[in-house]
C-alpha cells in the first residue's frame, strides 16, 4: 500500500509548494506576475491536465504513479496484463483524466467558496430573516458532515485495500474502471524504448502537418514539466513541509519577539487638539459625520470620506497612528438611518 498512498501524497504536495512560489513571484514583482497569482488555479489545471494527459498516453499511468513505478490496467484483466505503452482504453483514459485532473480542481474550488463564505457570515450586515443568508448558513452547517463522509469514504477503501477486501484504495480508481499493478521488467523495456525512438512524421496535407507540429510543441511542454517535477519533486515537498501551518507555528514560537509598545505620541500632544469636544463631530474635517465609520485598530470613528482618504494616504490611524489599512475601516448603521 507503499507506493499507492505515497503517489496520493505526491501531488498533495506539488500544488501548494508551486502555490507558493507563485505568491512569491507575485509579491516581488506584481506587474509582470500578479496575473499567475490571480489565475493561479485555472493556470495550474491546463498545467495539470497536458502532464497527466501526457503520461496517460505513454504511460498508461498518471505522473505520480509512473514516478513510483505503478500503471493502471483496466478492471476485469486477467494474468495477460498489457504493456505500459500500450495505452489505456478510450473509456477508462478519458474518465481517469477527468478523475485526475477536475475532481481535485472543484474540490479546491469548493472549499475557497466555504472559506469565503465563513468570512462572509461573521461580517455580513445582511439581515437575518434574508433567505440567501438562511441558504449558505444551512450549505456552511452541512459542508463538514459532507466532507467527513468524502474523506471517511477515501479512509474506508484504503482499509479495505490494505485488509485484501477491495483492489482500489482510492474510489477515483474504481469510478476509472481501473486498478493499479507494478511495472514489470518487460514494461519497463518497452517504456525505455519508446522515450528512445523518433517517429518523423510522413504527413504532406498542412492540416496535418499543423496537427503533428502542435501535437510535438504539447509533447515538448509535458517533457518538460514531467522532468522538471521529477528533478525538483523533493524540493517542492520540502516547501511544502516548510511552509505548513504546523511547521509555521513552531518557527513562530522560537522566533516571536517582545510585543512592541503602543505609540506615545498623545502623551506629548493634547488629546483636545486631536479630538472634538462633541462626539458627533469628525475628528478630521470638524464637522458632524456624515456616514460614521470607525477604526478597527484604534476604535474612533470618522466621517467614511475622510477617514478612507487618510488611510489610503498615510496607512494609520489619524488620532493613535496605530497602522491601519483599508479593511479595518467598519461602516456603522445607526437605528435612526
């Protein structure tokens, strides 16, 4: 059971270290970067798809399980299993491409759209008779049991597998129609001779020599990337262990320094020069709030015109000078409006 859950494992690791290095790139040059950051699921999904189409067709297996020397052989054969590069079926190749590539990327999407939607219910100023908020409050109370029924499912057939009670330790891999064997010595000749060869081709029509050149360029690409993984994979799992949150709580630990201060200066100026006498009146423009909003950071509340360009202007709180940004400006709603 080695090398089937290590081969899961693999590709759990690749996309949060490549996530990673992409932010990284993003943040120290956004105008050149800042759209892989933004697109960085889609991008990594055509990615995914020409790598794992690529290893499919040569292979009969996905990139991670040709890395741990594994190939899928339809369900159902028997002692006679065909060779590596024979191919899968057109059945079982295009549902495990699908299985491998499209279930992972909704399934991404899925918990983004629960993050976001958390985020949501614990600021919303919706009311709370509205039905849309009724809606995603029951689709949030739900989500955990469905996803403990998808992850106790996954944990249900490894069990099995390891016990000798099912040939799938994955349901993917039963929804595929496939199972996955060990690479035999005769595979693993006819794999290295199949990278050997070069097959020029004899087409003559320009439709066909378009179709052969753009079939050779995605060939190229997924060479690339299958060699690039294969060299860097360890690497990319070590981002991975470096930048988890487990991990990242331990650095904090040994690293945290001393809570700083808070600011002093209101210890040298008088507080009636910065605030007014009457609560109702924006510290900053002297007049009477219109759209009252407060800081987060420091509490004190302002016209939302002014406080918005201040902050945008100067990142800190006009009356504290605590930093501020953006979102900690909290729009207030009175019950007389």
């Amino acid at each position: 059971v080695f090398e089937a859950v290590a081969q899961d494992s693999l590709m759990a690791a690749v996309k949060p270290a490549l996530q990673h290095l992409v932010k990284v790139l993003a943040e120290s040059n956004p105008g050149r970067c800042g759209f892989l950051w933004h697109w960085f699921d889609e991008i990594y999904v055509l990615l995914d798809l020409l790598l794992q189409q690529h290893y499919l067709a040569r292979c009969s297996a996905s990139f991670s399980e040709n890395f741990y020397s594994l190939k899928r052989i339809p369900m159902g054969e028997g002692r006679q299993q065909p060779l590596a590069t024979a191919g899968l079926p057109k059945r079982q190749h295009w549902k495990s491409l699908l299985l491998l590539v499209l279930v992972p990327y909704l399934k991404g999407k899925l918990e983004k759209l629960v993050s976001s939607l958390r985020e949501e219910d614990e600021y919303s100023i919706h009311p709370p008779s509205s039905s849309w908020k009724r809606f995603y409050r029951a689709f949030l109370a739900a989500y955990p049991y469905v996803n403990m029924t998808w992850e106790g499912w996954f944990l249900i057939q490894q069990l099995c597998y390891i016990l000798g009670k099912a040939e799938h330790h994955s349901p993917m891999l039963k929804l595929a129609g496939v199972r996955l064997v060990r690479l035999t010595a005769e595979d693993i000749q006819a794999l290295e001779k199949k990278w050997a060869e070069t097959t020029p081709s004899q087409t003559h029509s320009f439709t066909s020599r378009v179709q052969s050149a753009l079939r050779r360029a995605l060939g190229s690409i997924a060479f690339s990337l299958s060699t690039g993984l294969s060299v860097s994979v360890f690497f990319l799992q070590f981002l991975d262990w470096w930048y988890s949150s487990e991990n990242q709580e331990t650095i904090k630990s040994l690293t945290a320094l001393p809570t700083p201060p808070p600011p002093v200066h209101l210890e040298h100026e008088p507080s009636s020069a910065l605030l007014p006498s009457l609560k109702t009146v924006c510290p900053l423009c002297r007049k009477v709030r219109v759209n009252a909003t407060a800081l987060a950071t420091s509490g004190f509340v302002f016209c939302y015109r002014c406080v918005y360009s201040y902050v945008k202007a100067h990142q800190r709180c006009p009356v504290t000078g605590y930093a501020t940004e953006l979102q900690h400006l909290v729009k207030l709603y009175s019950p007389e409006s």
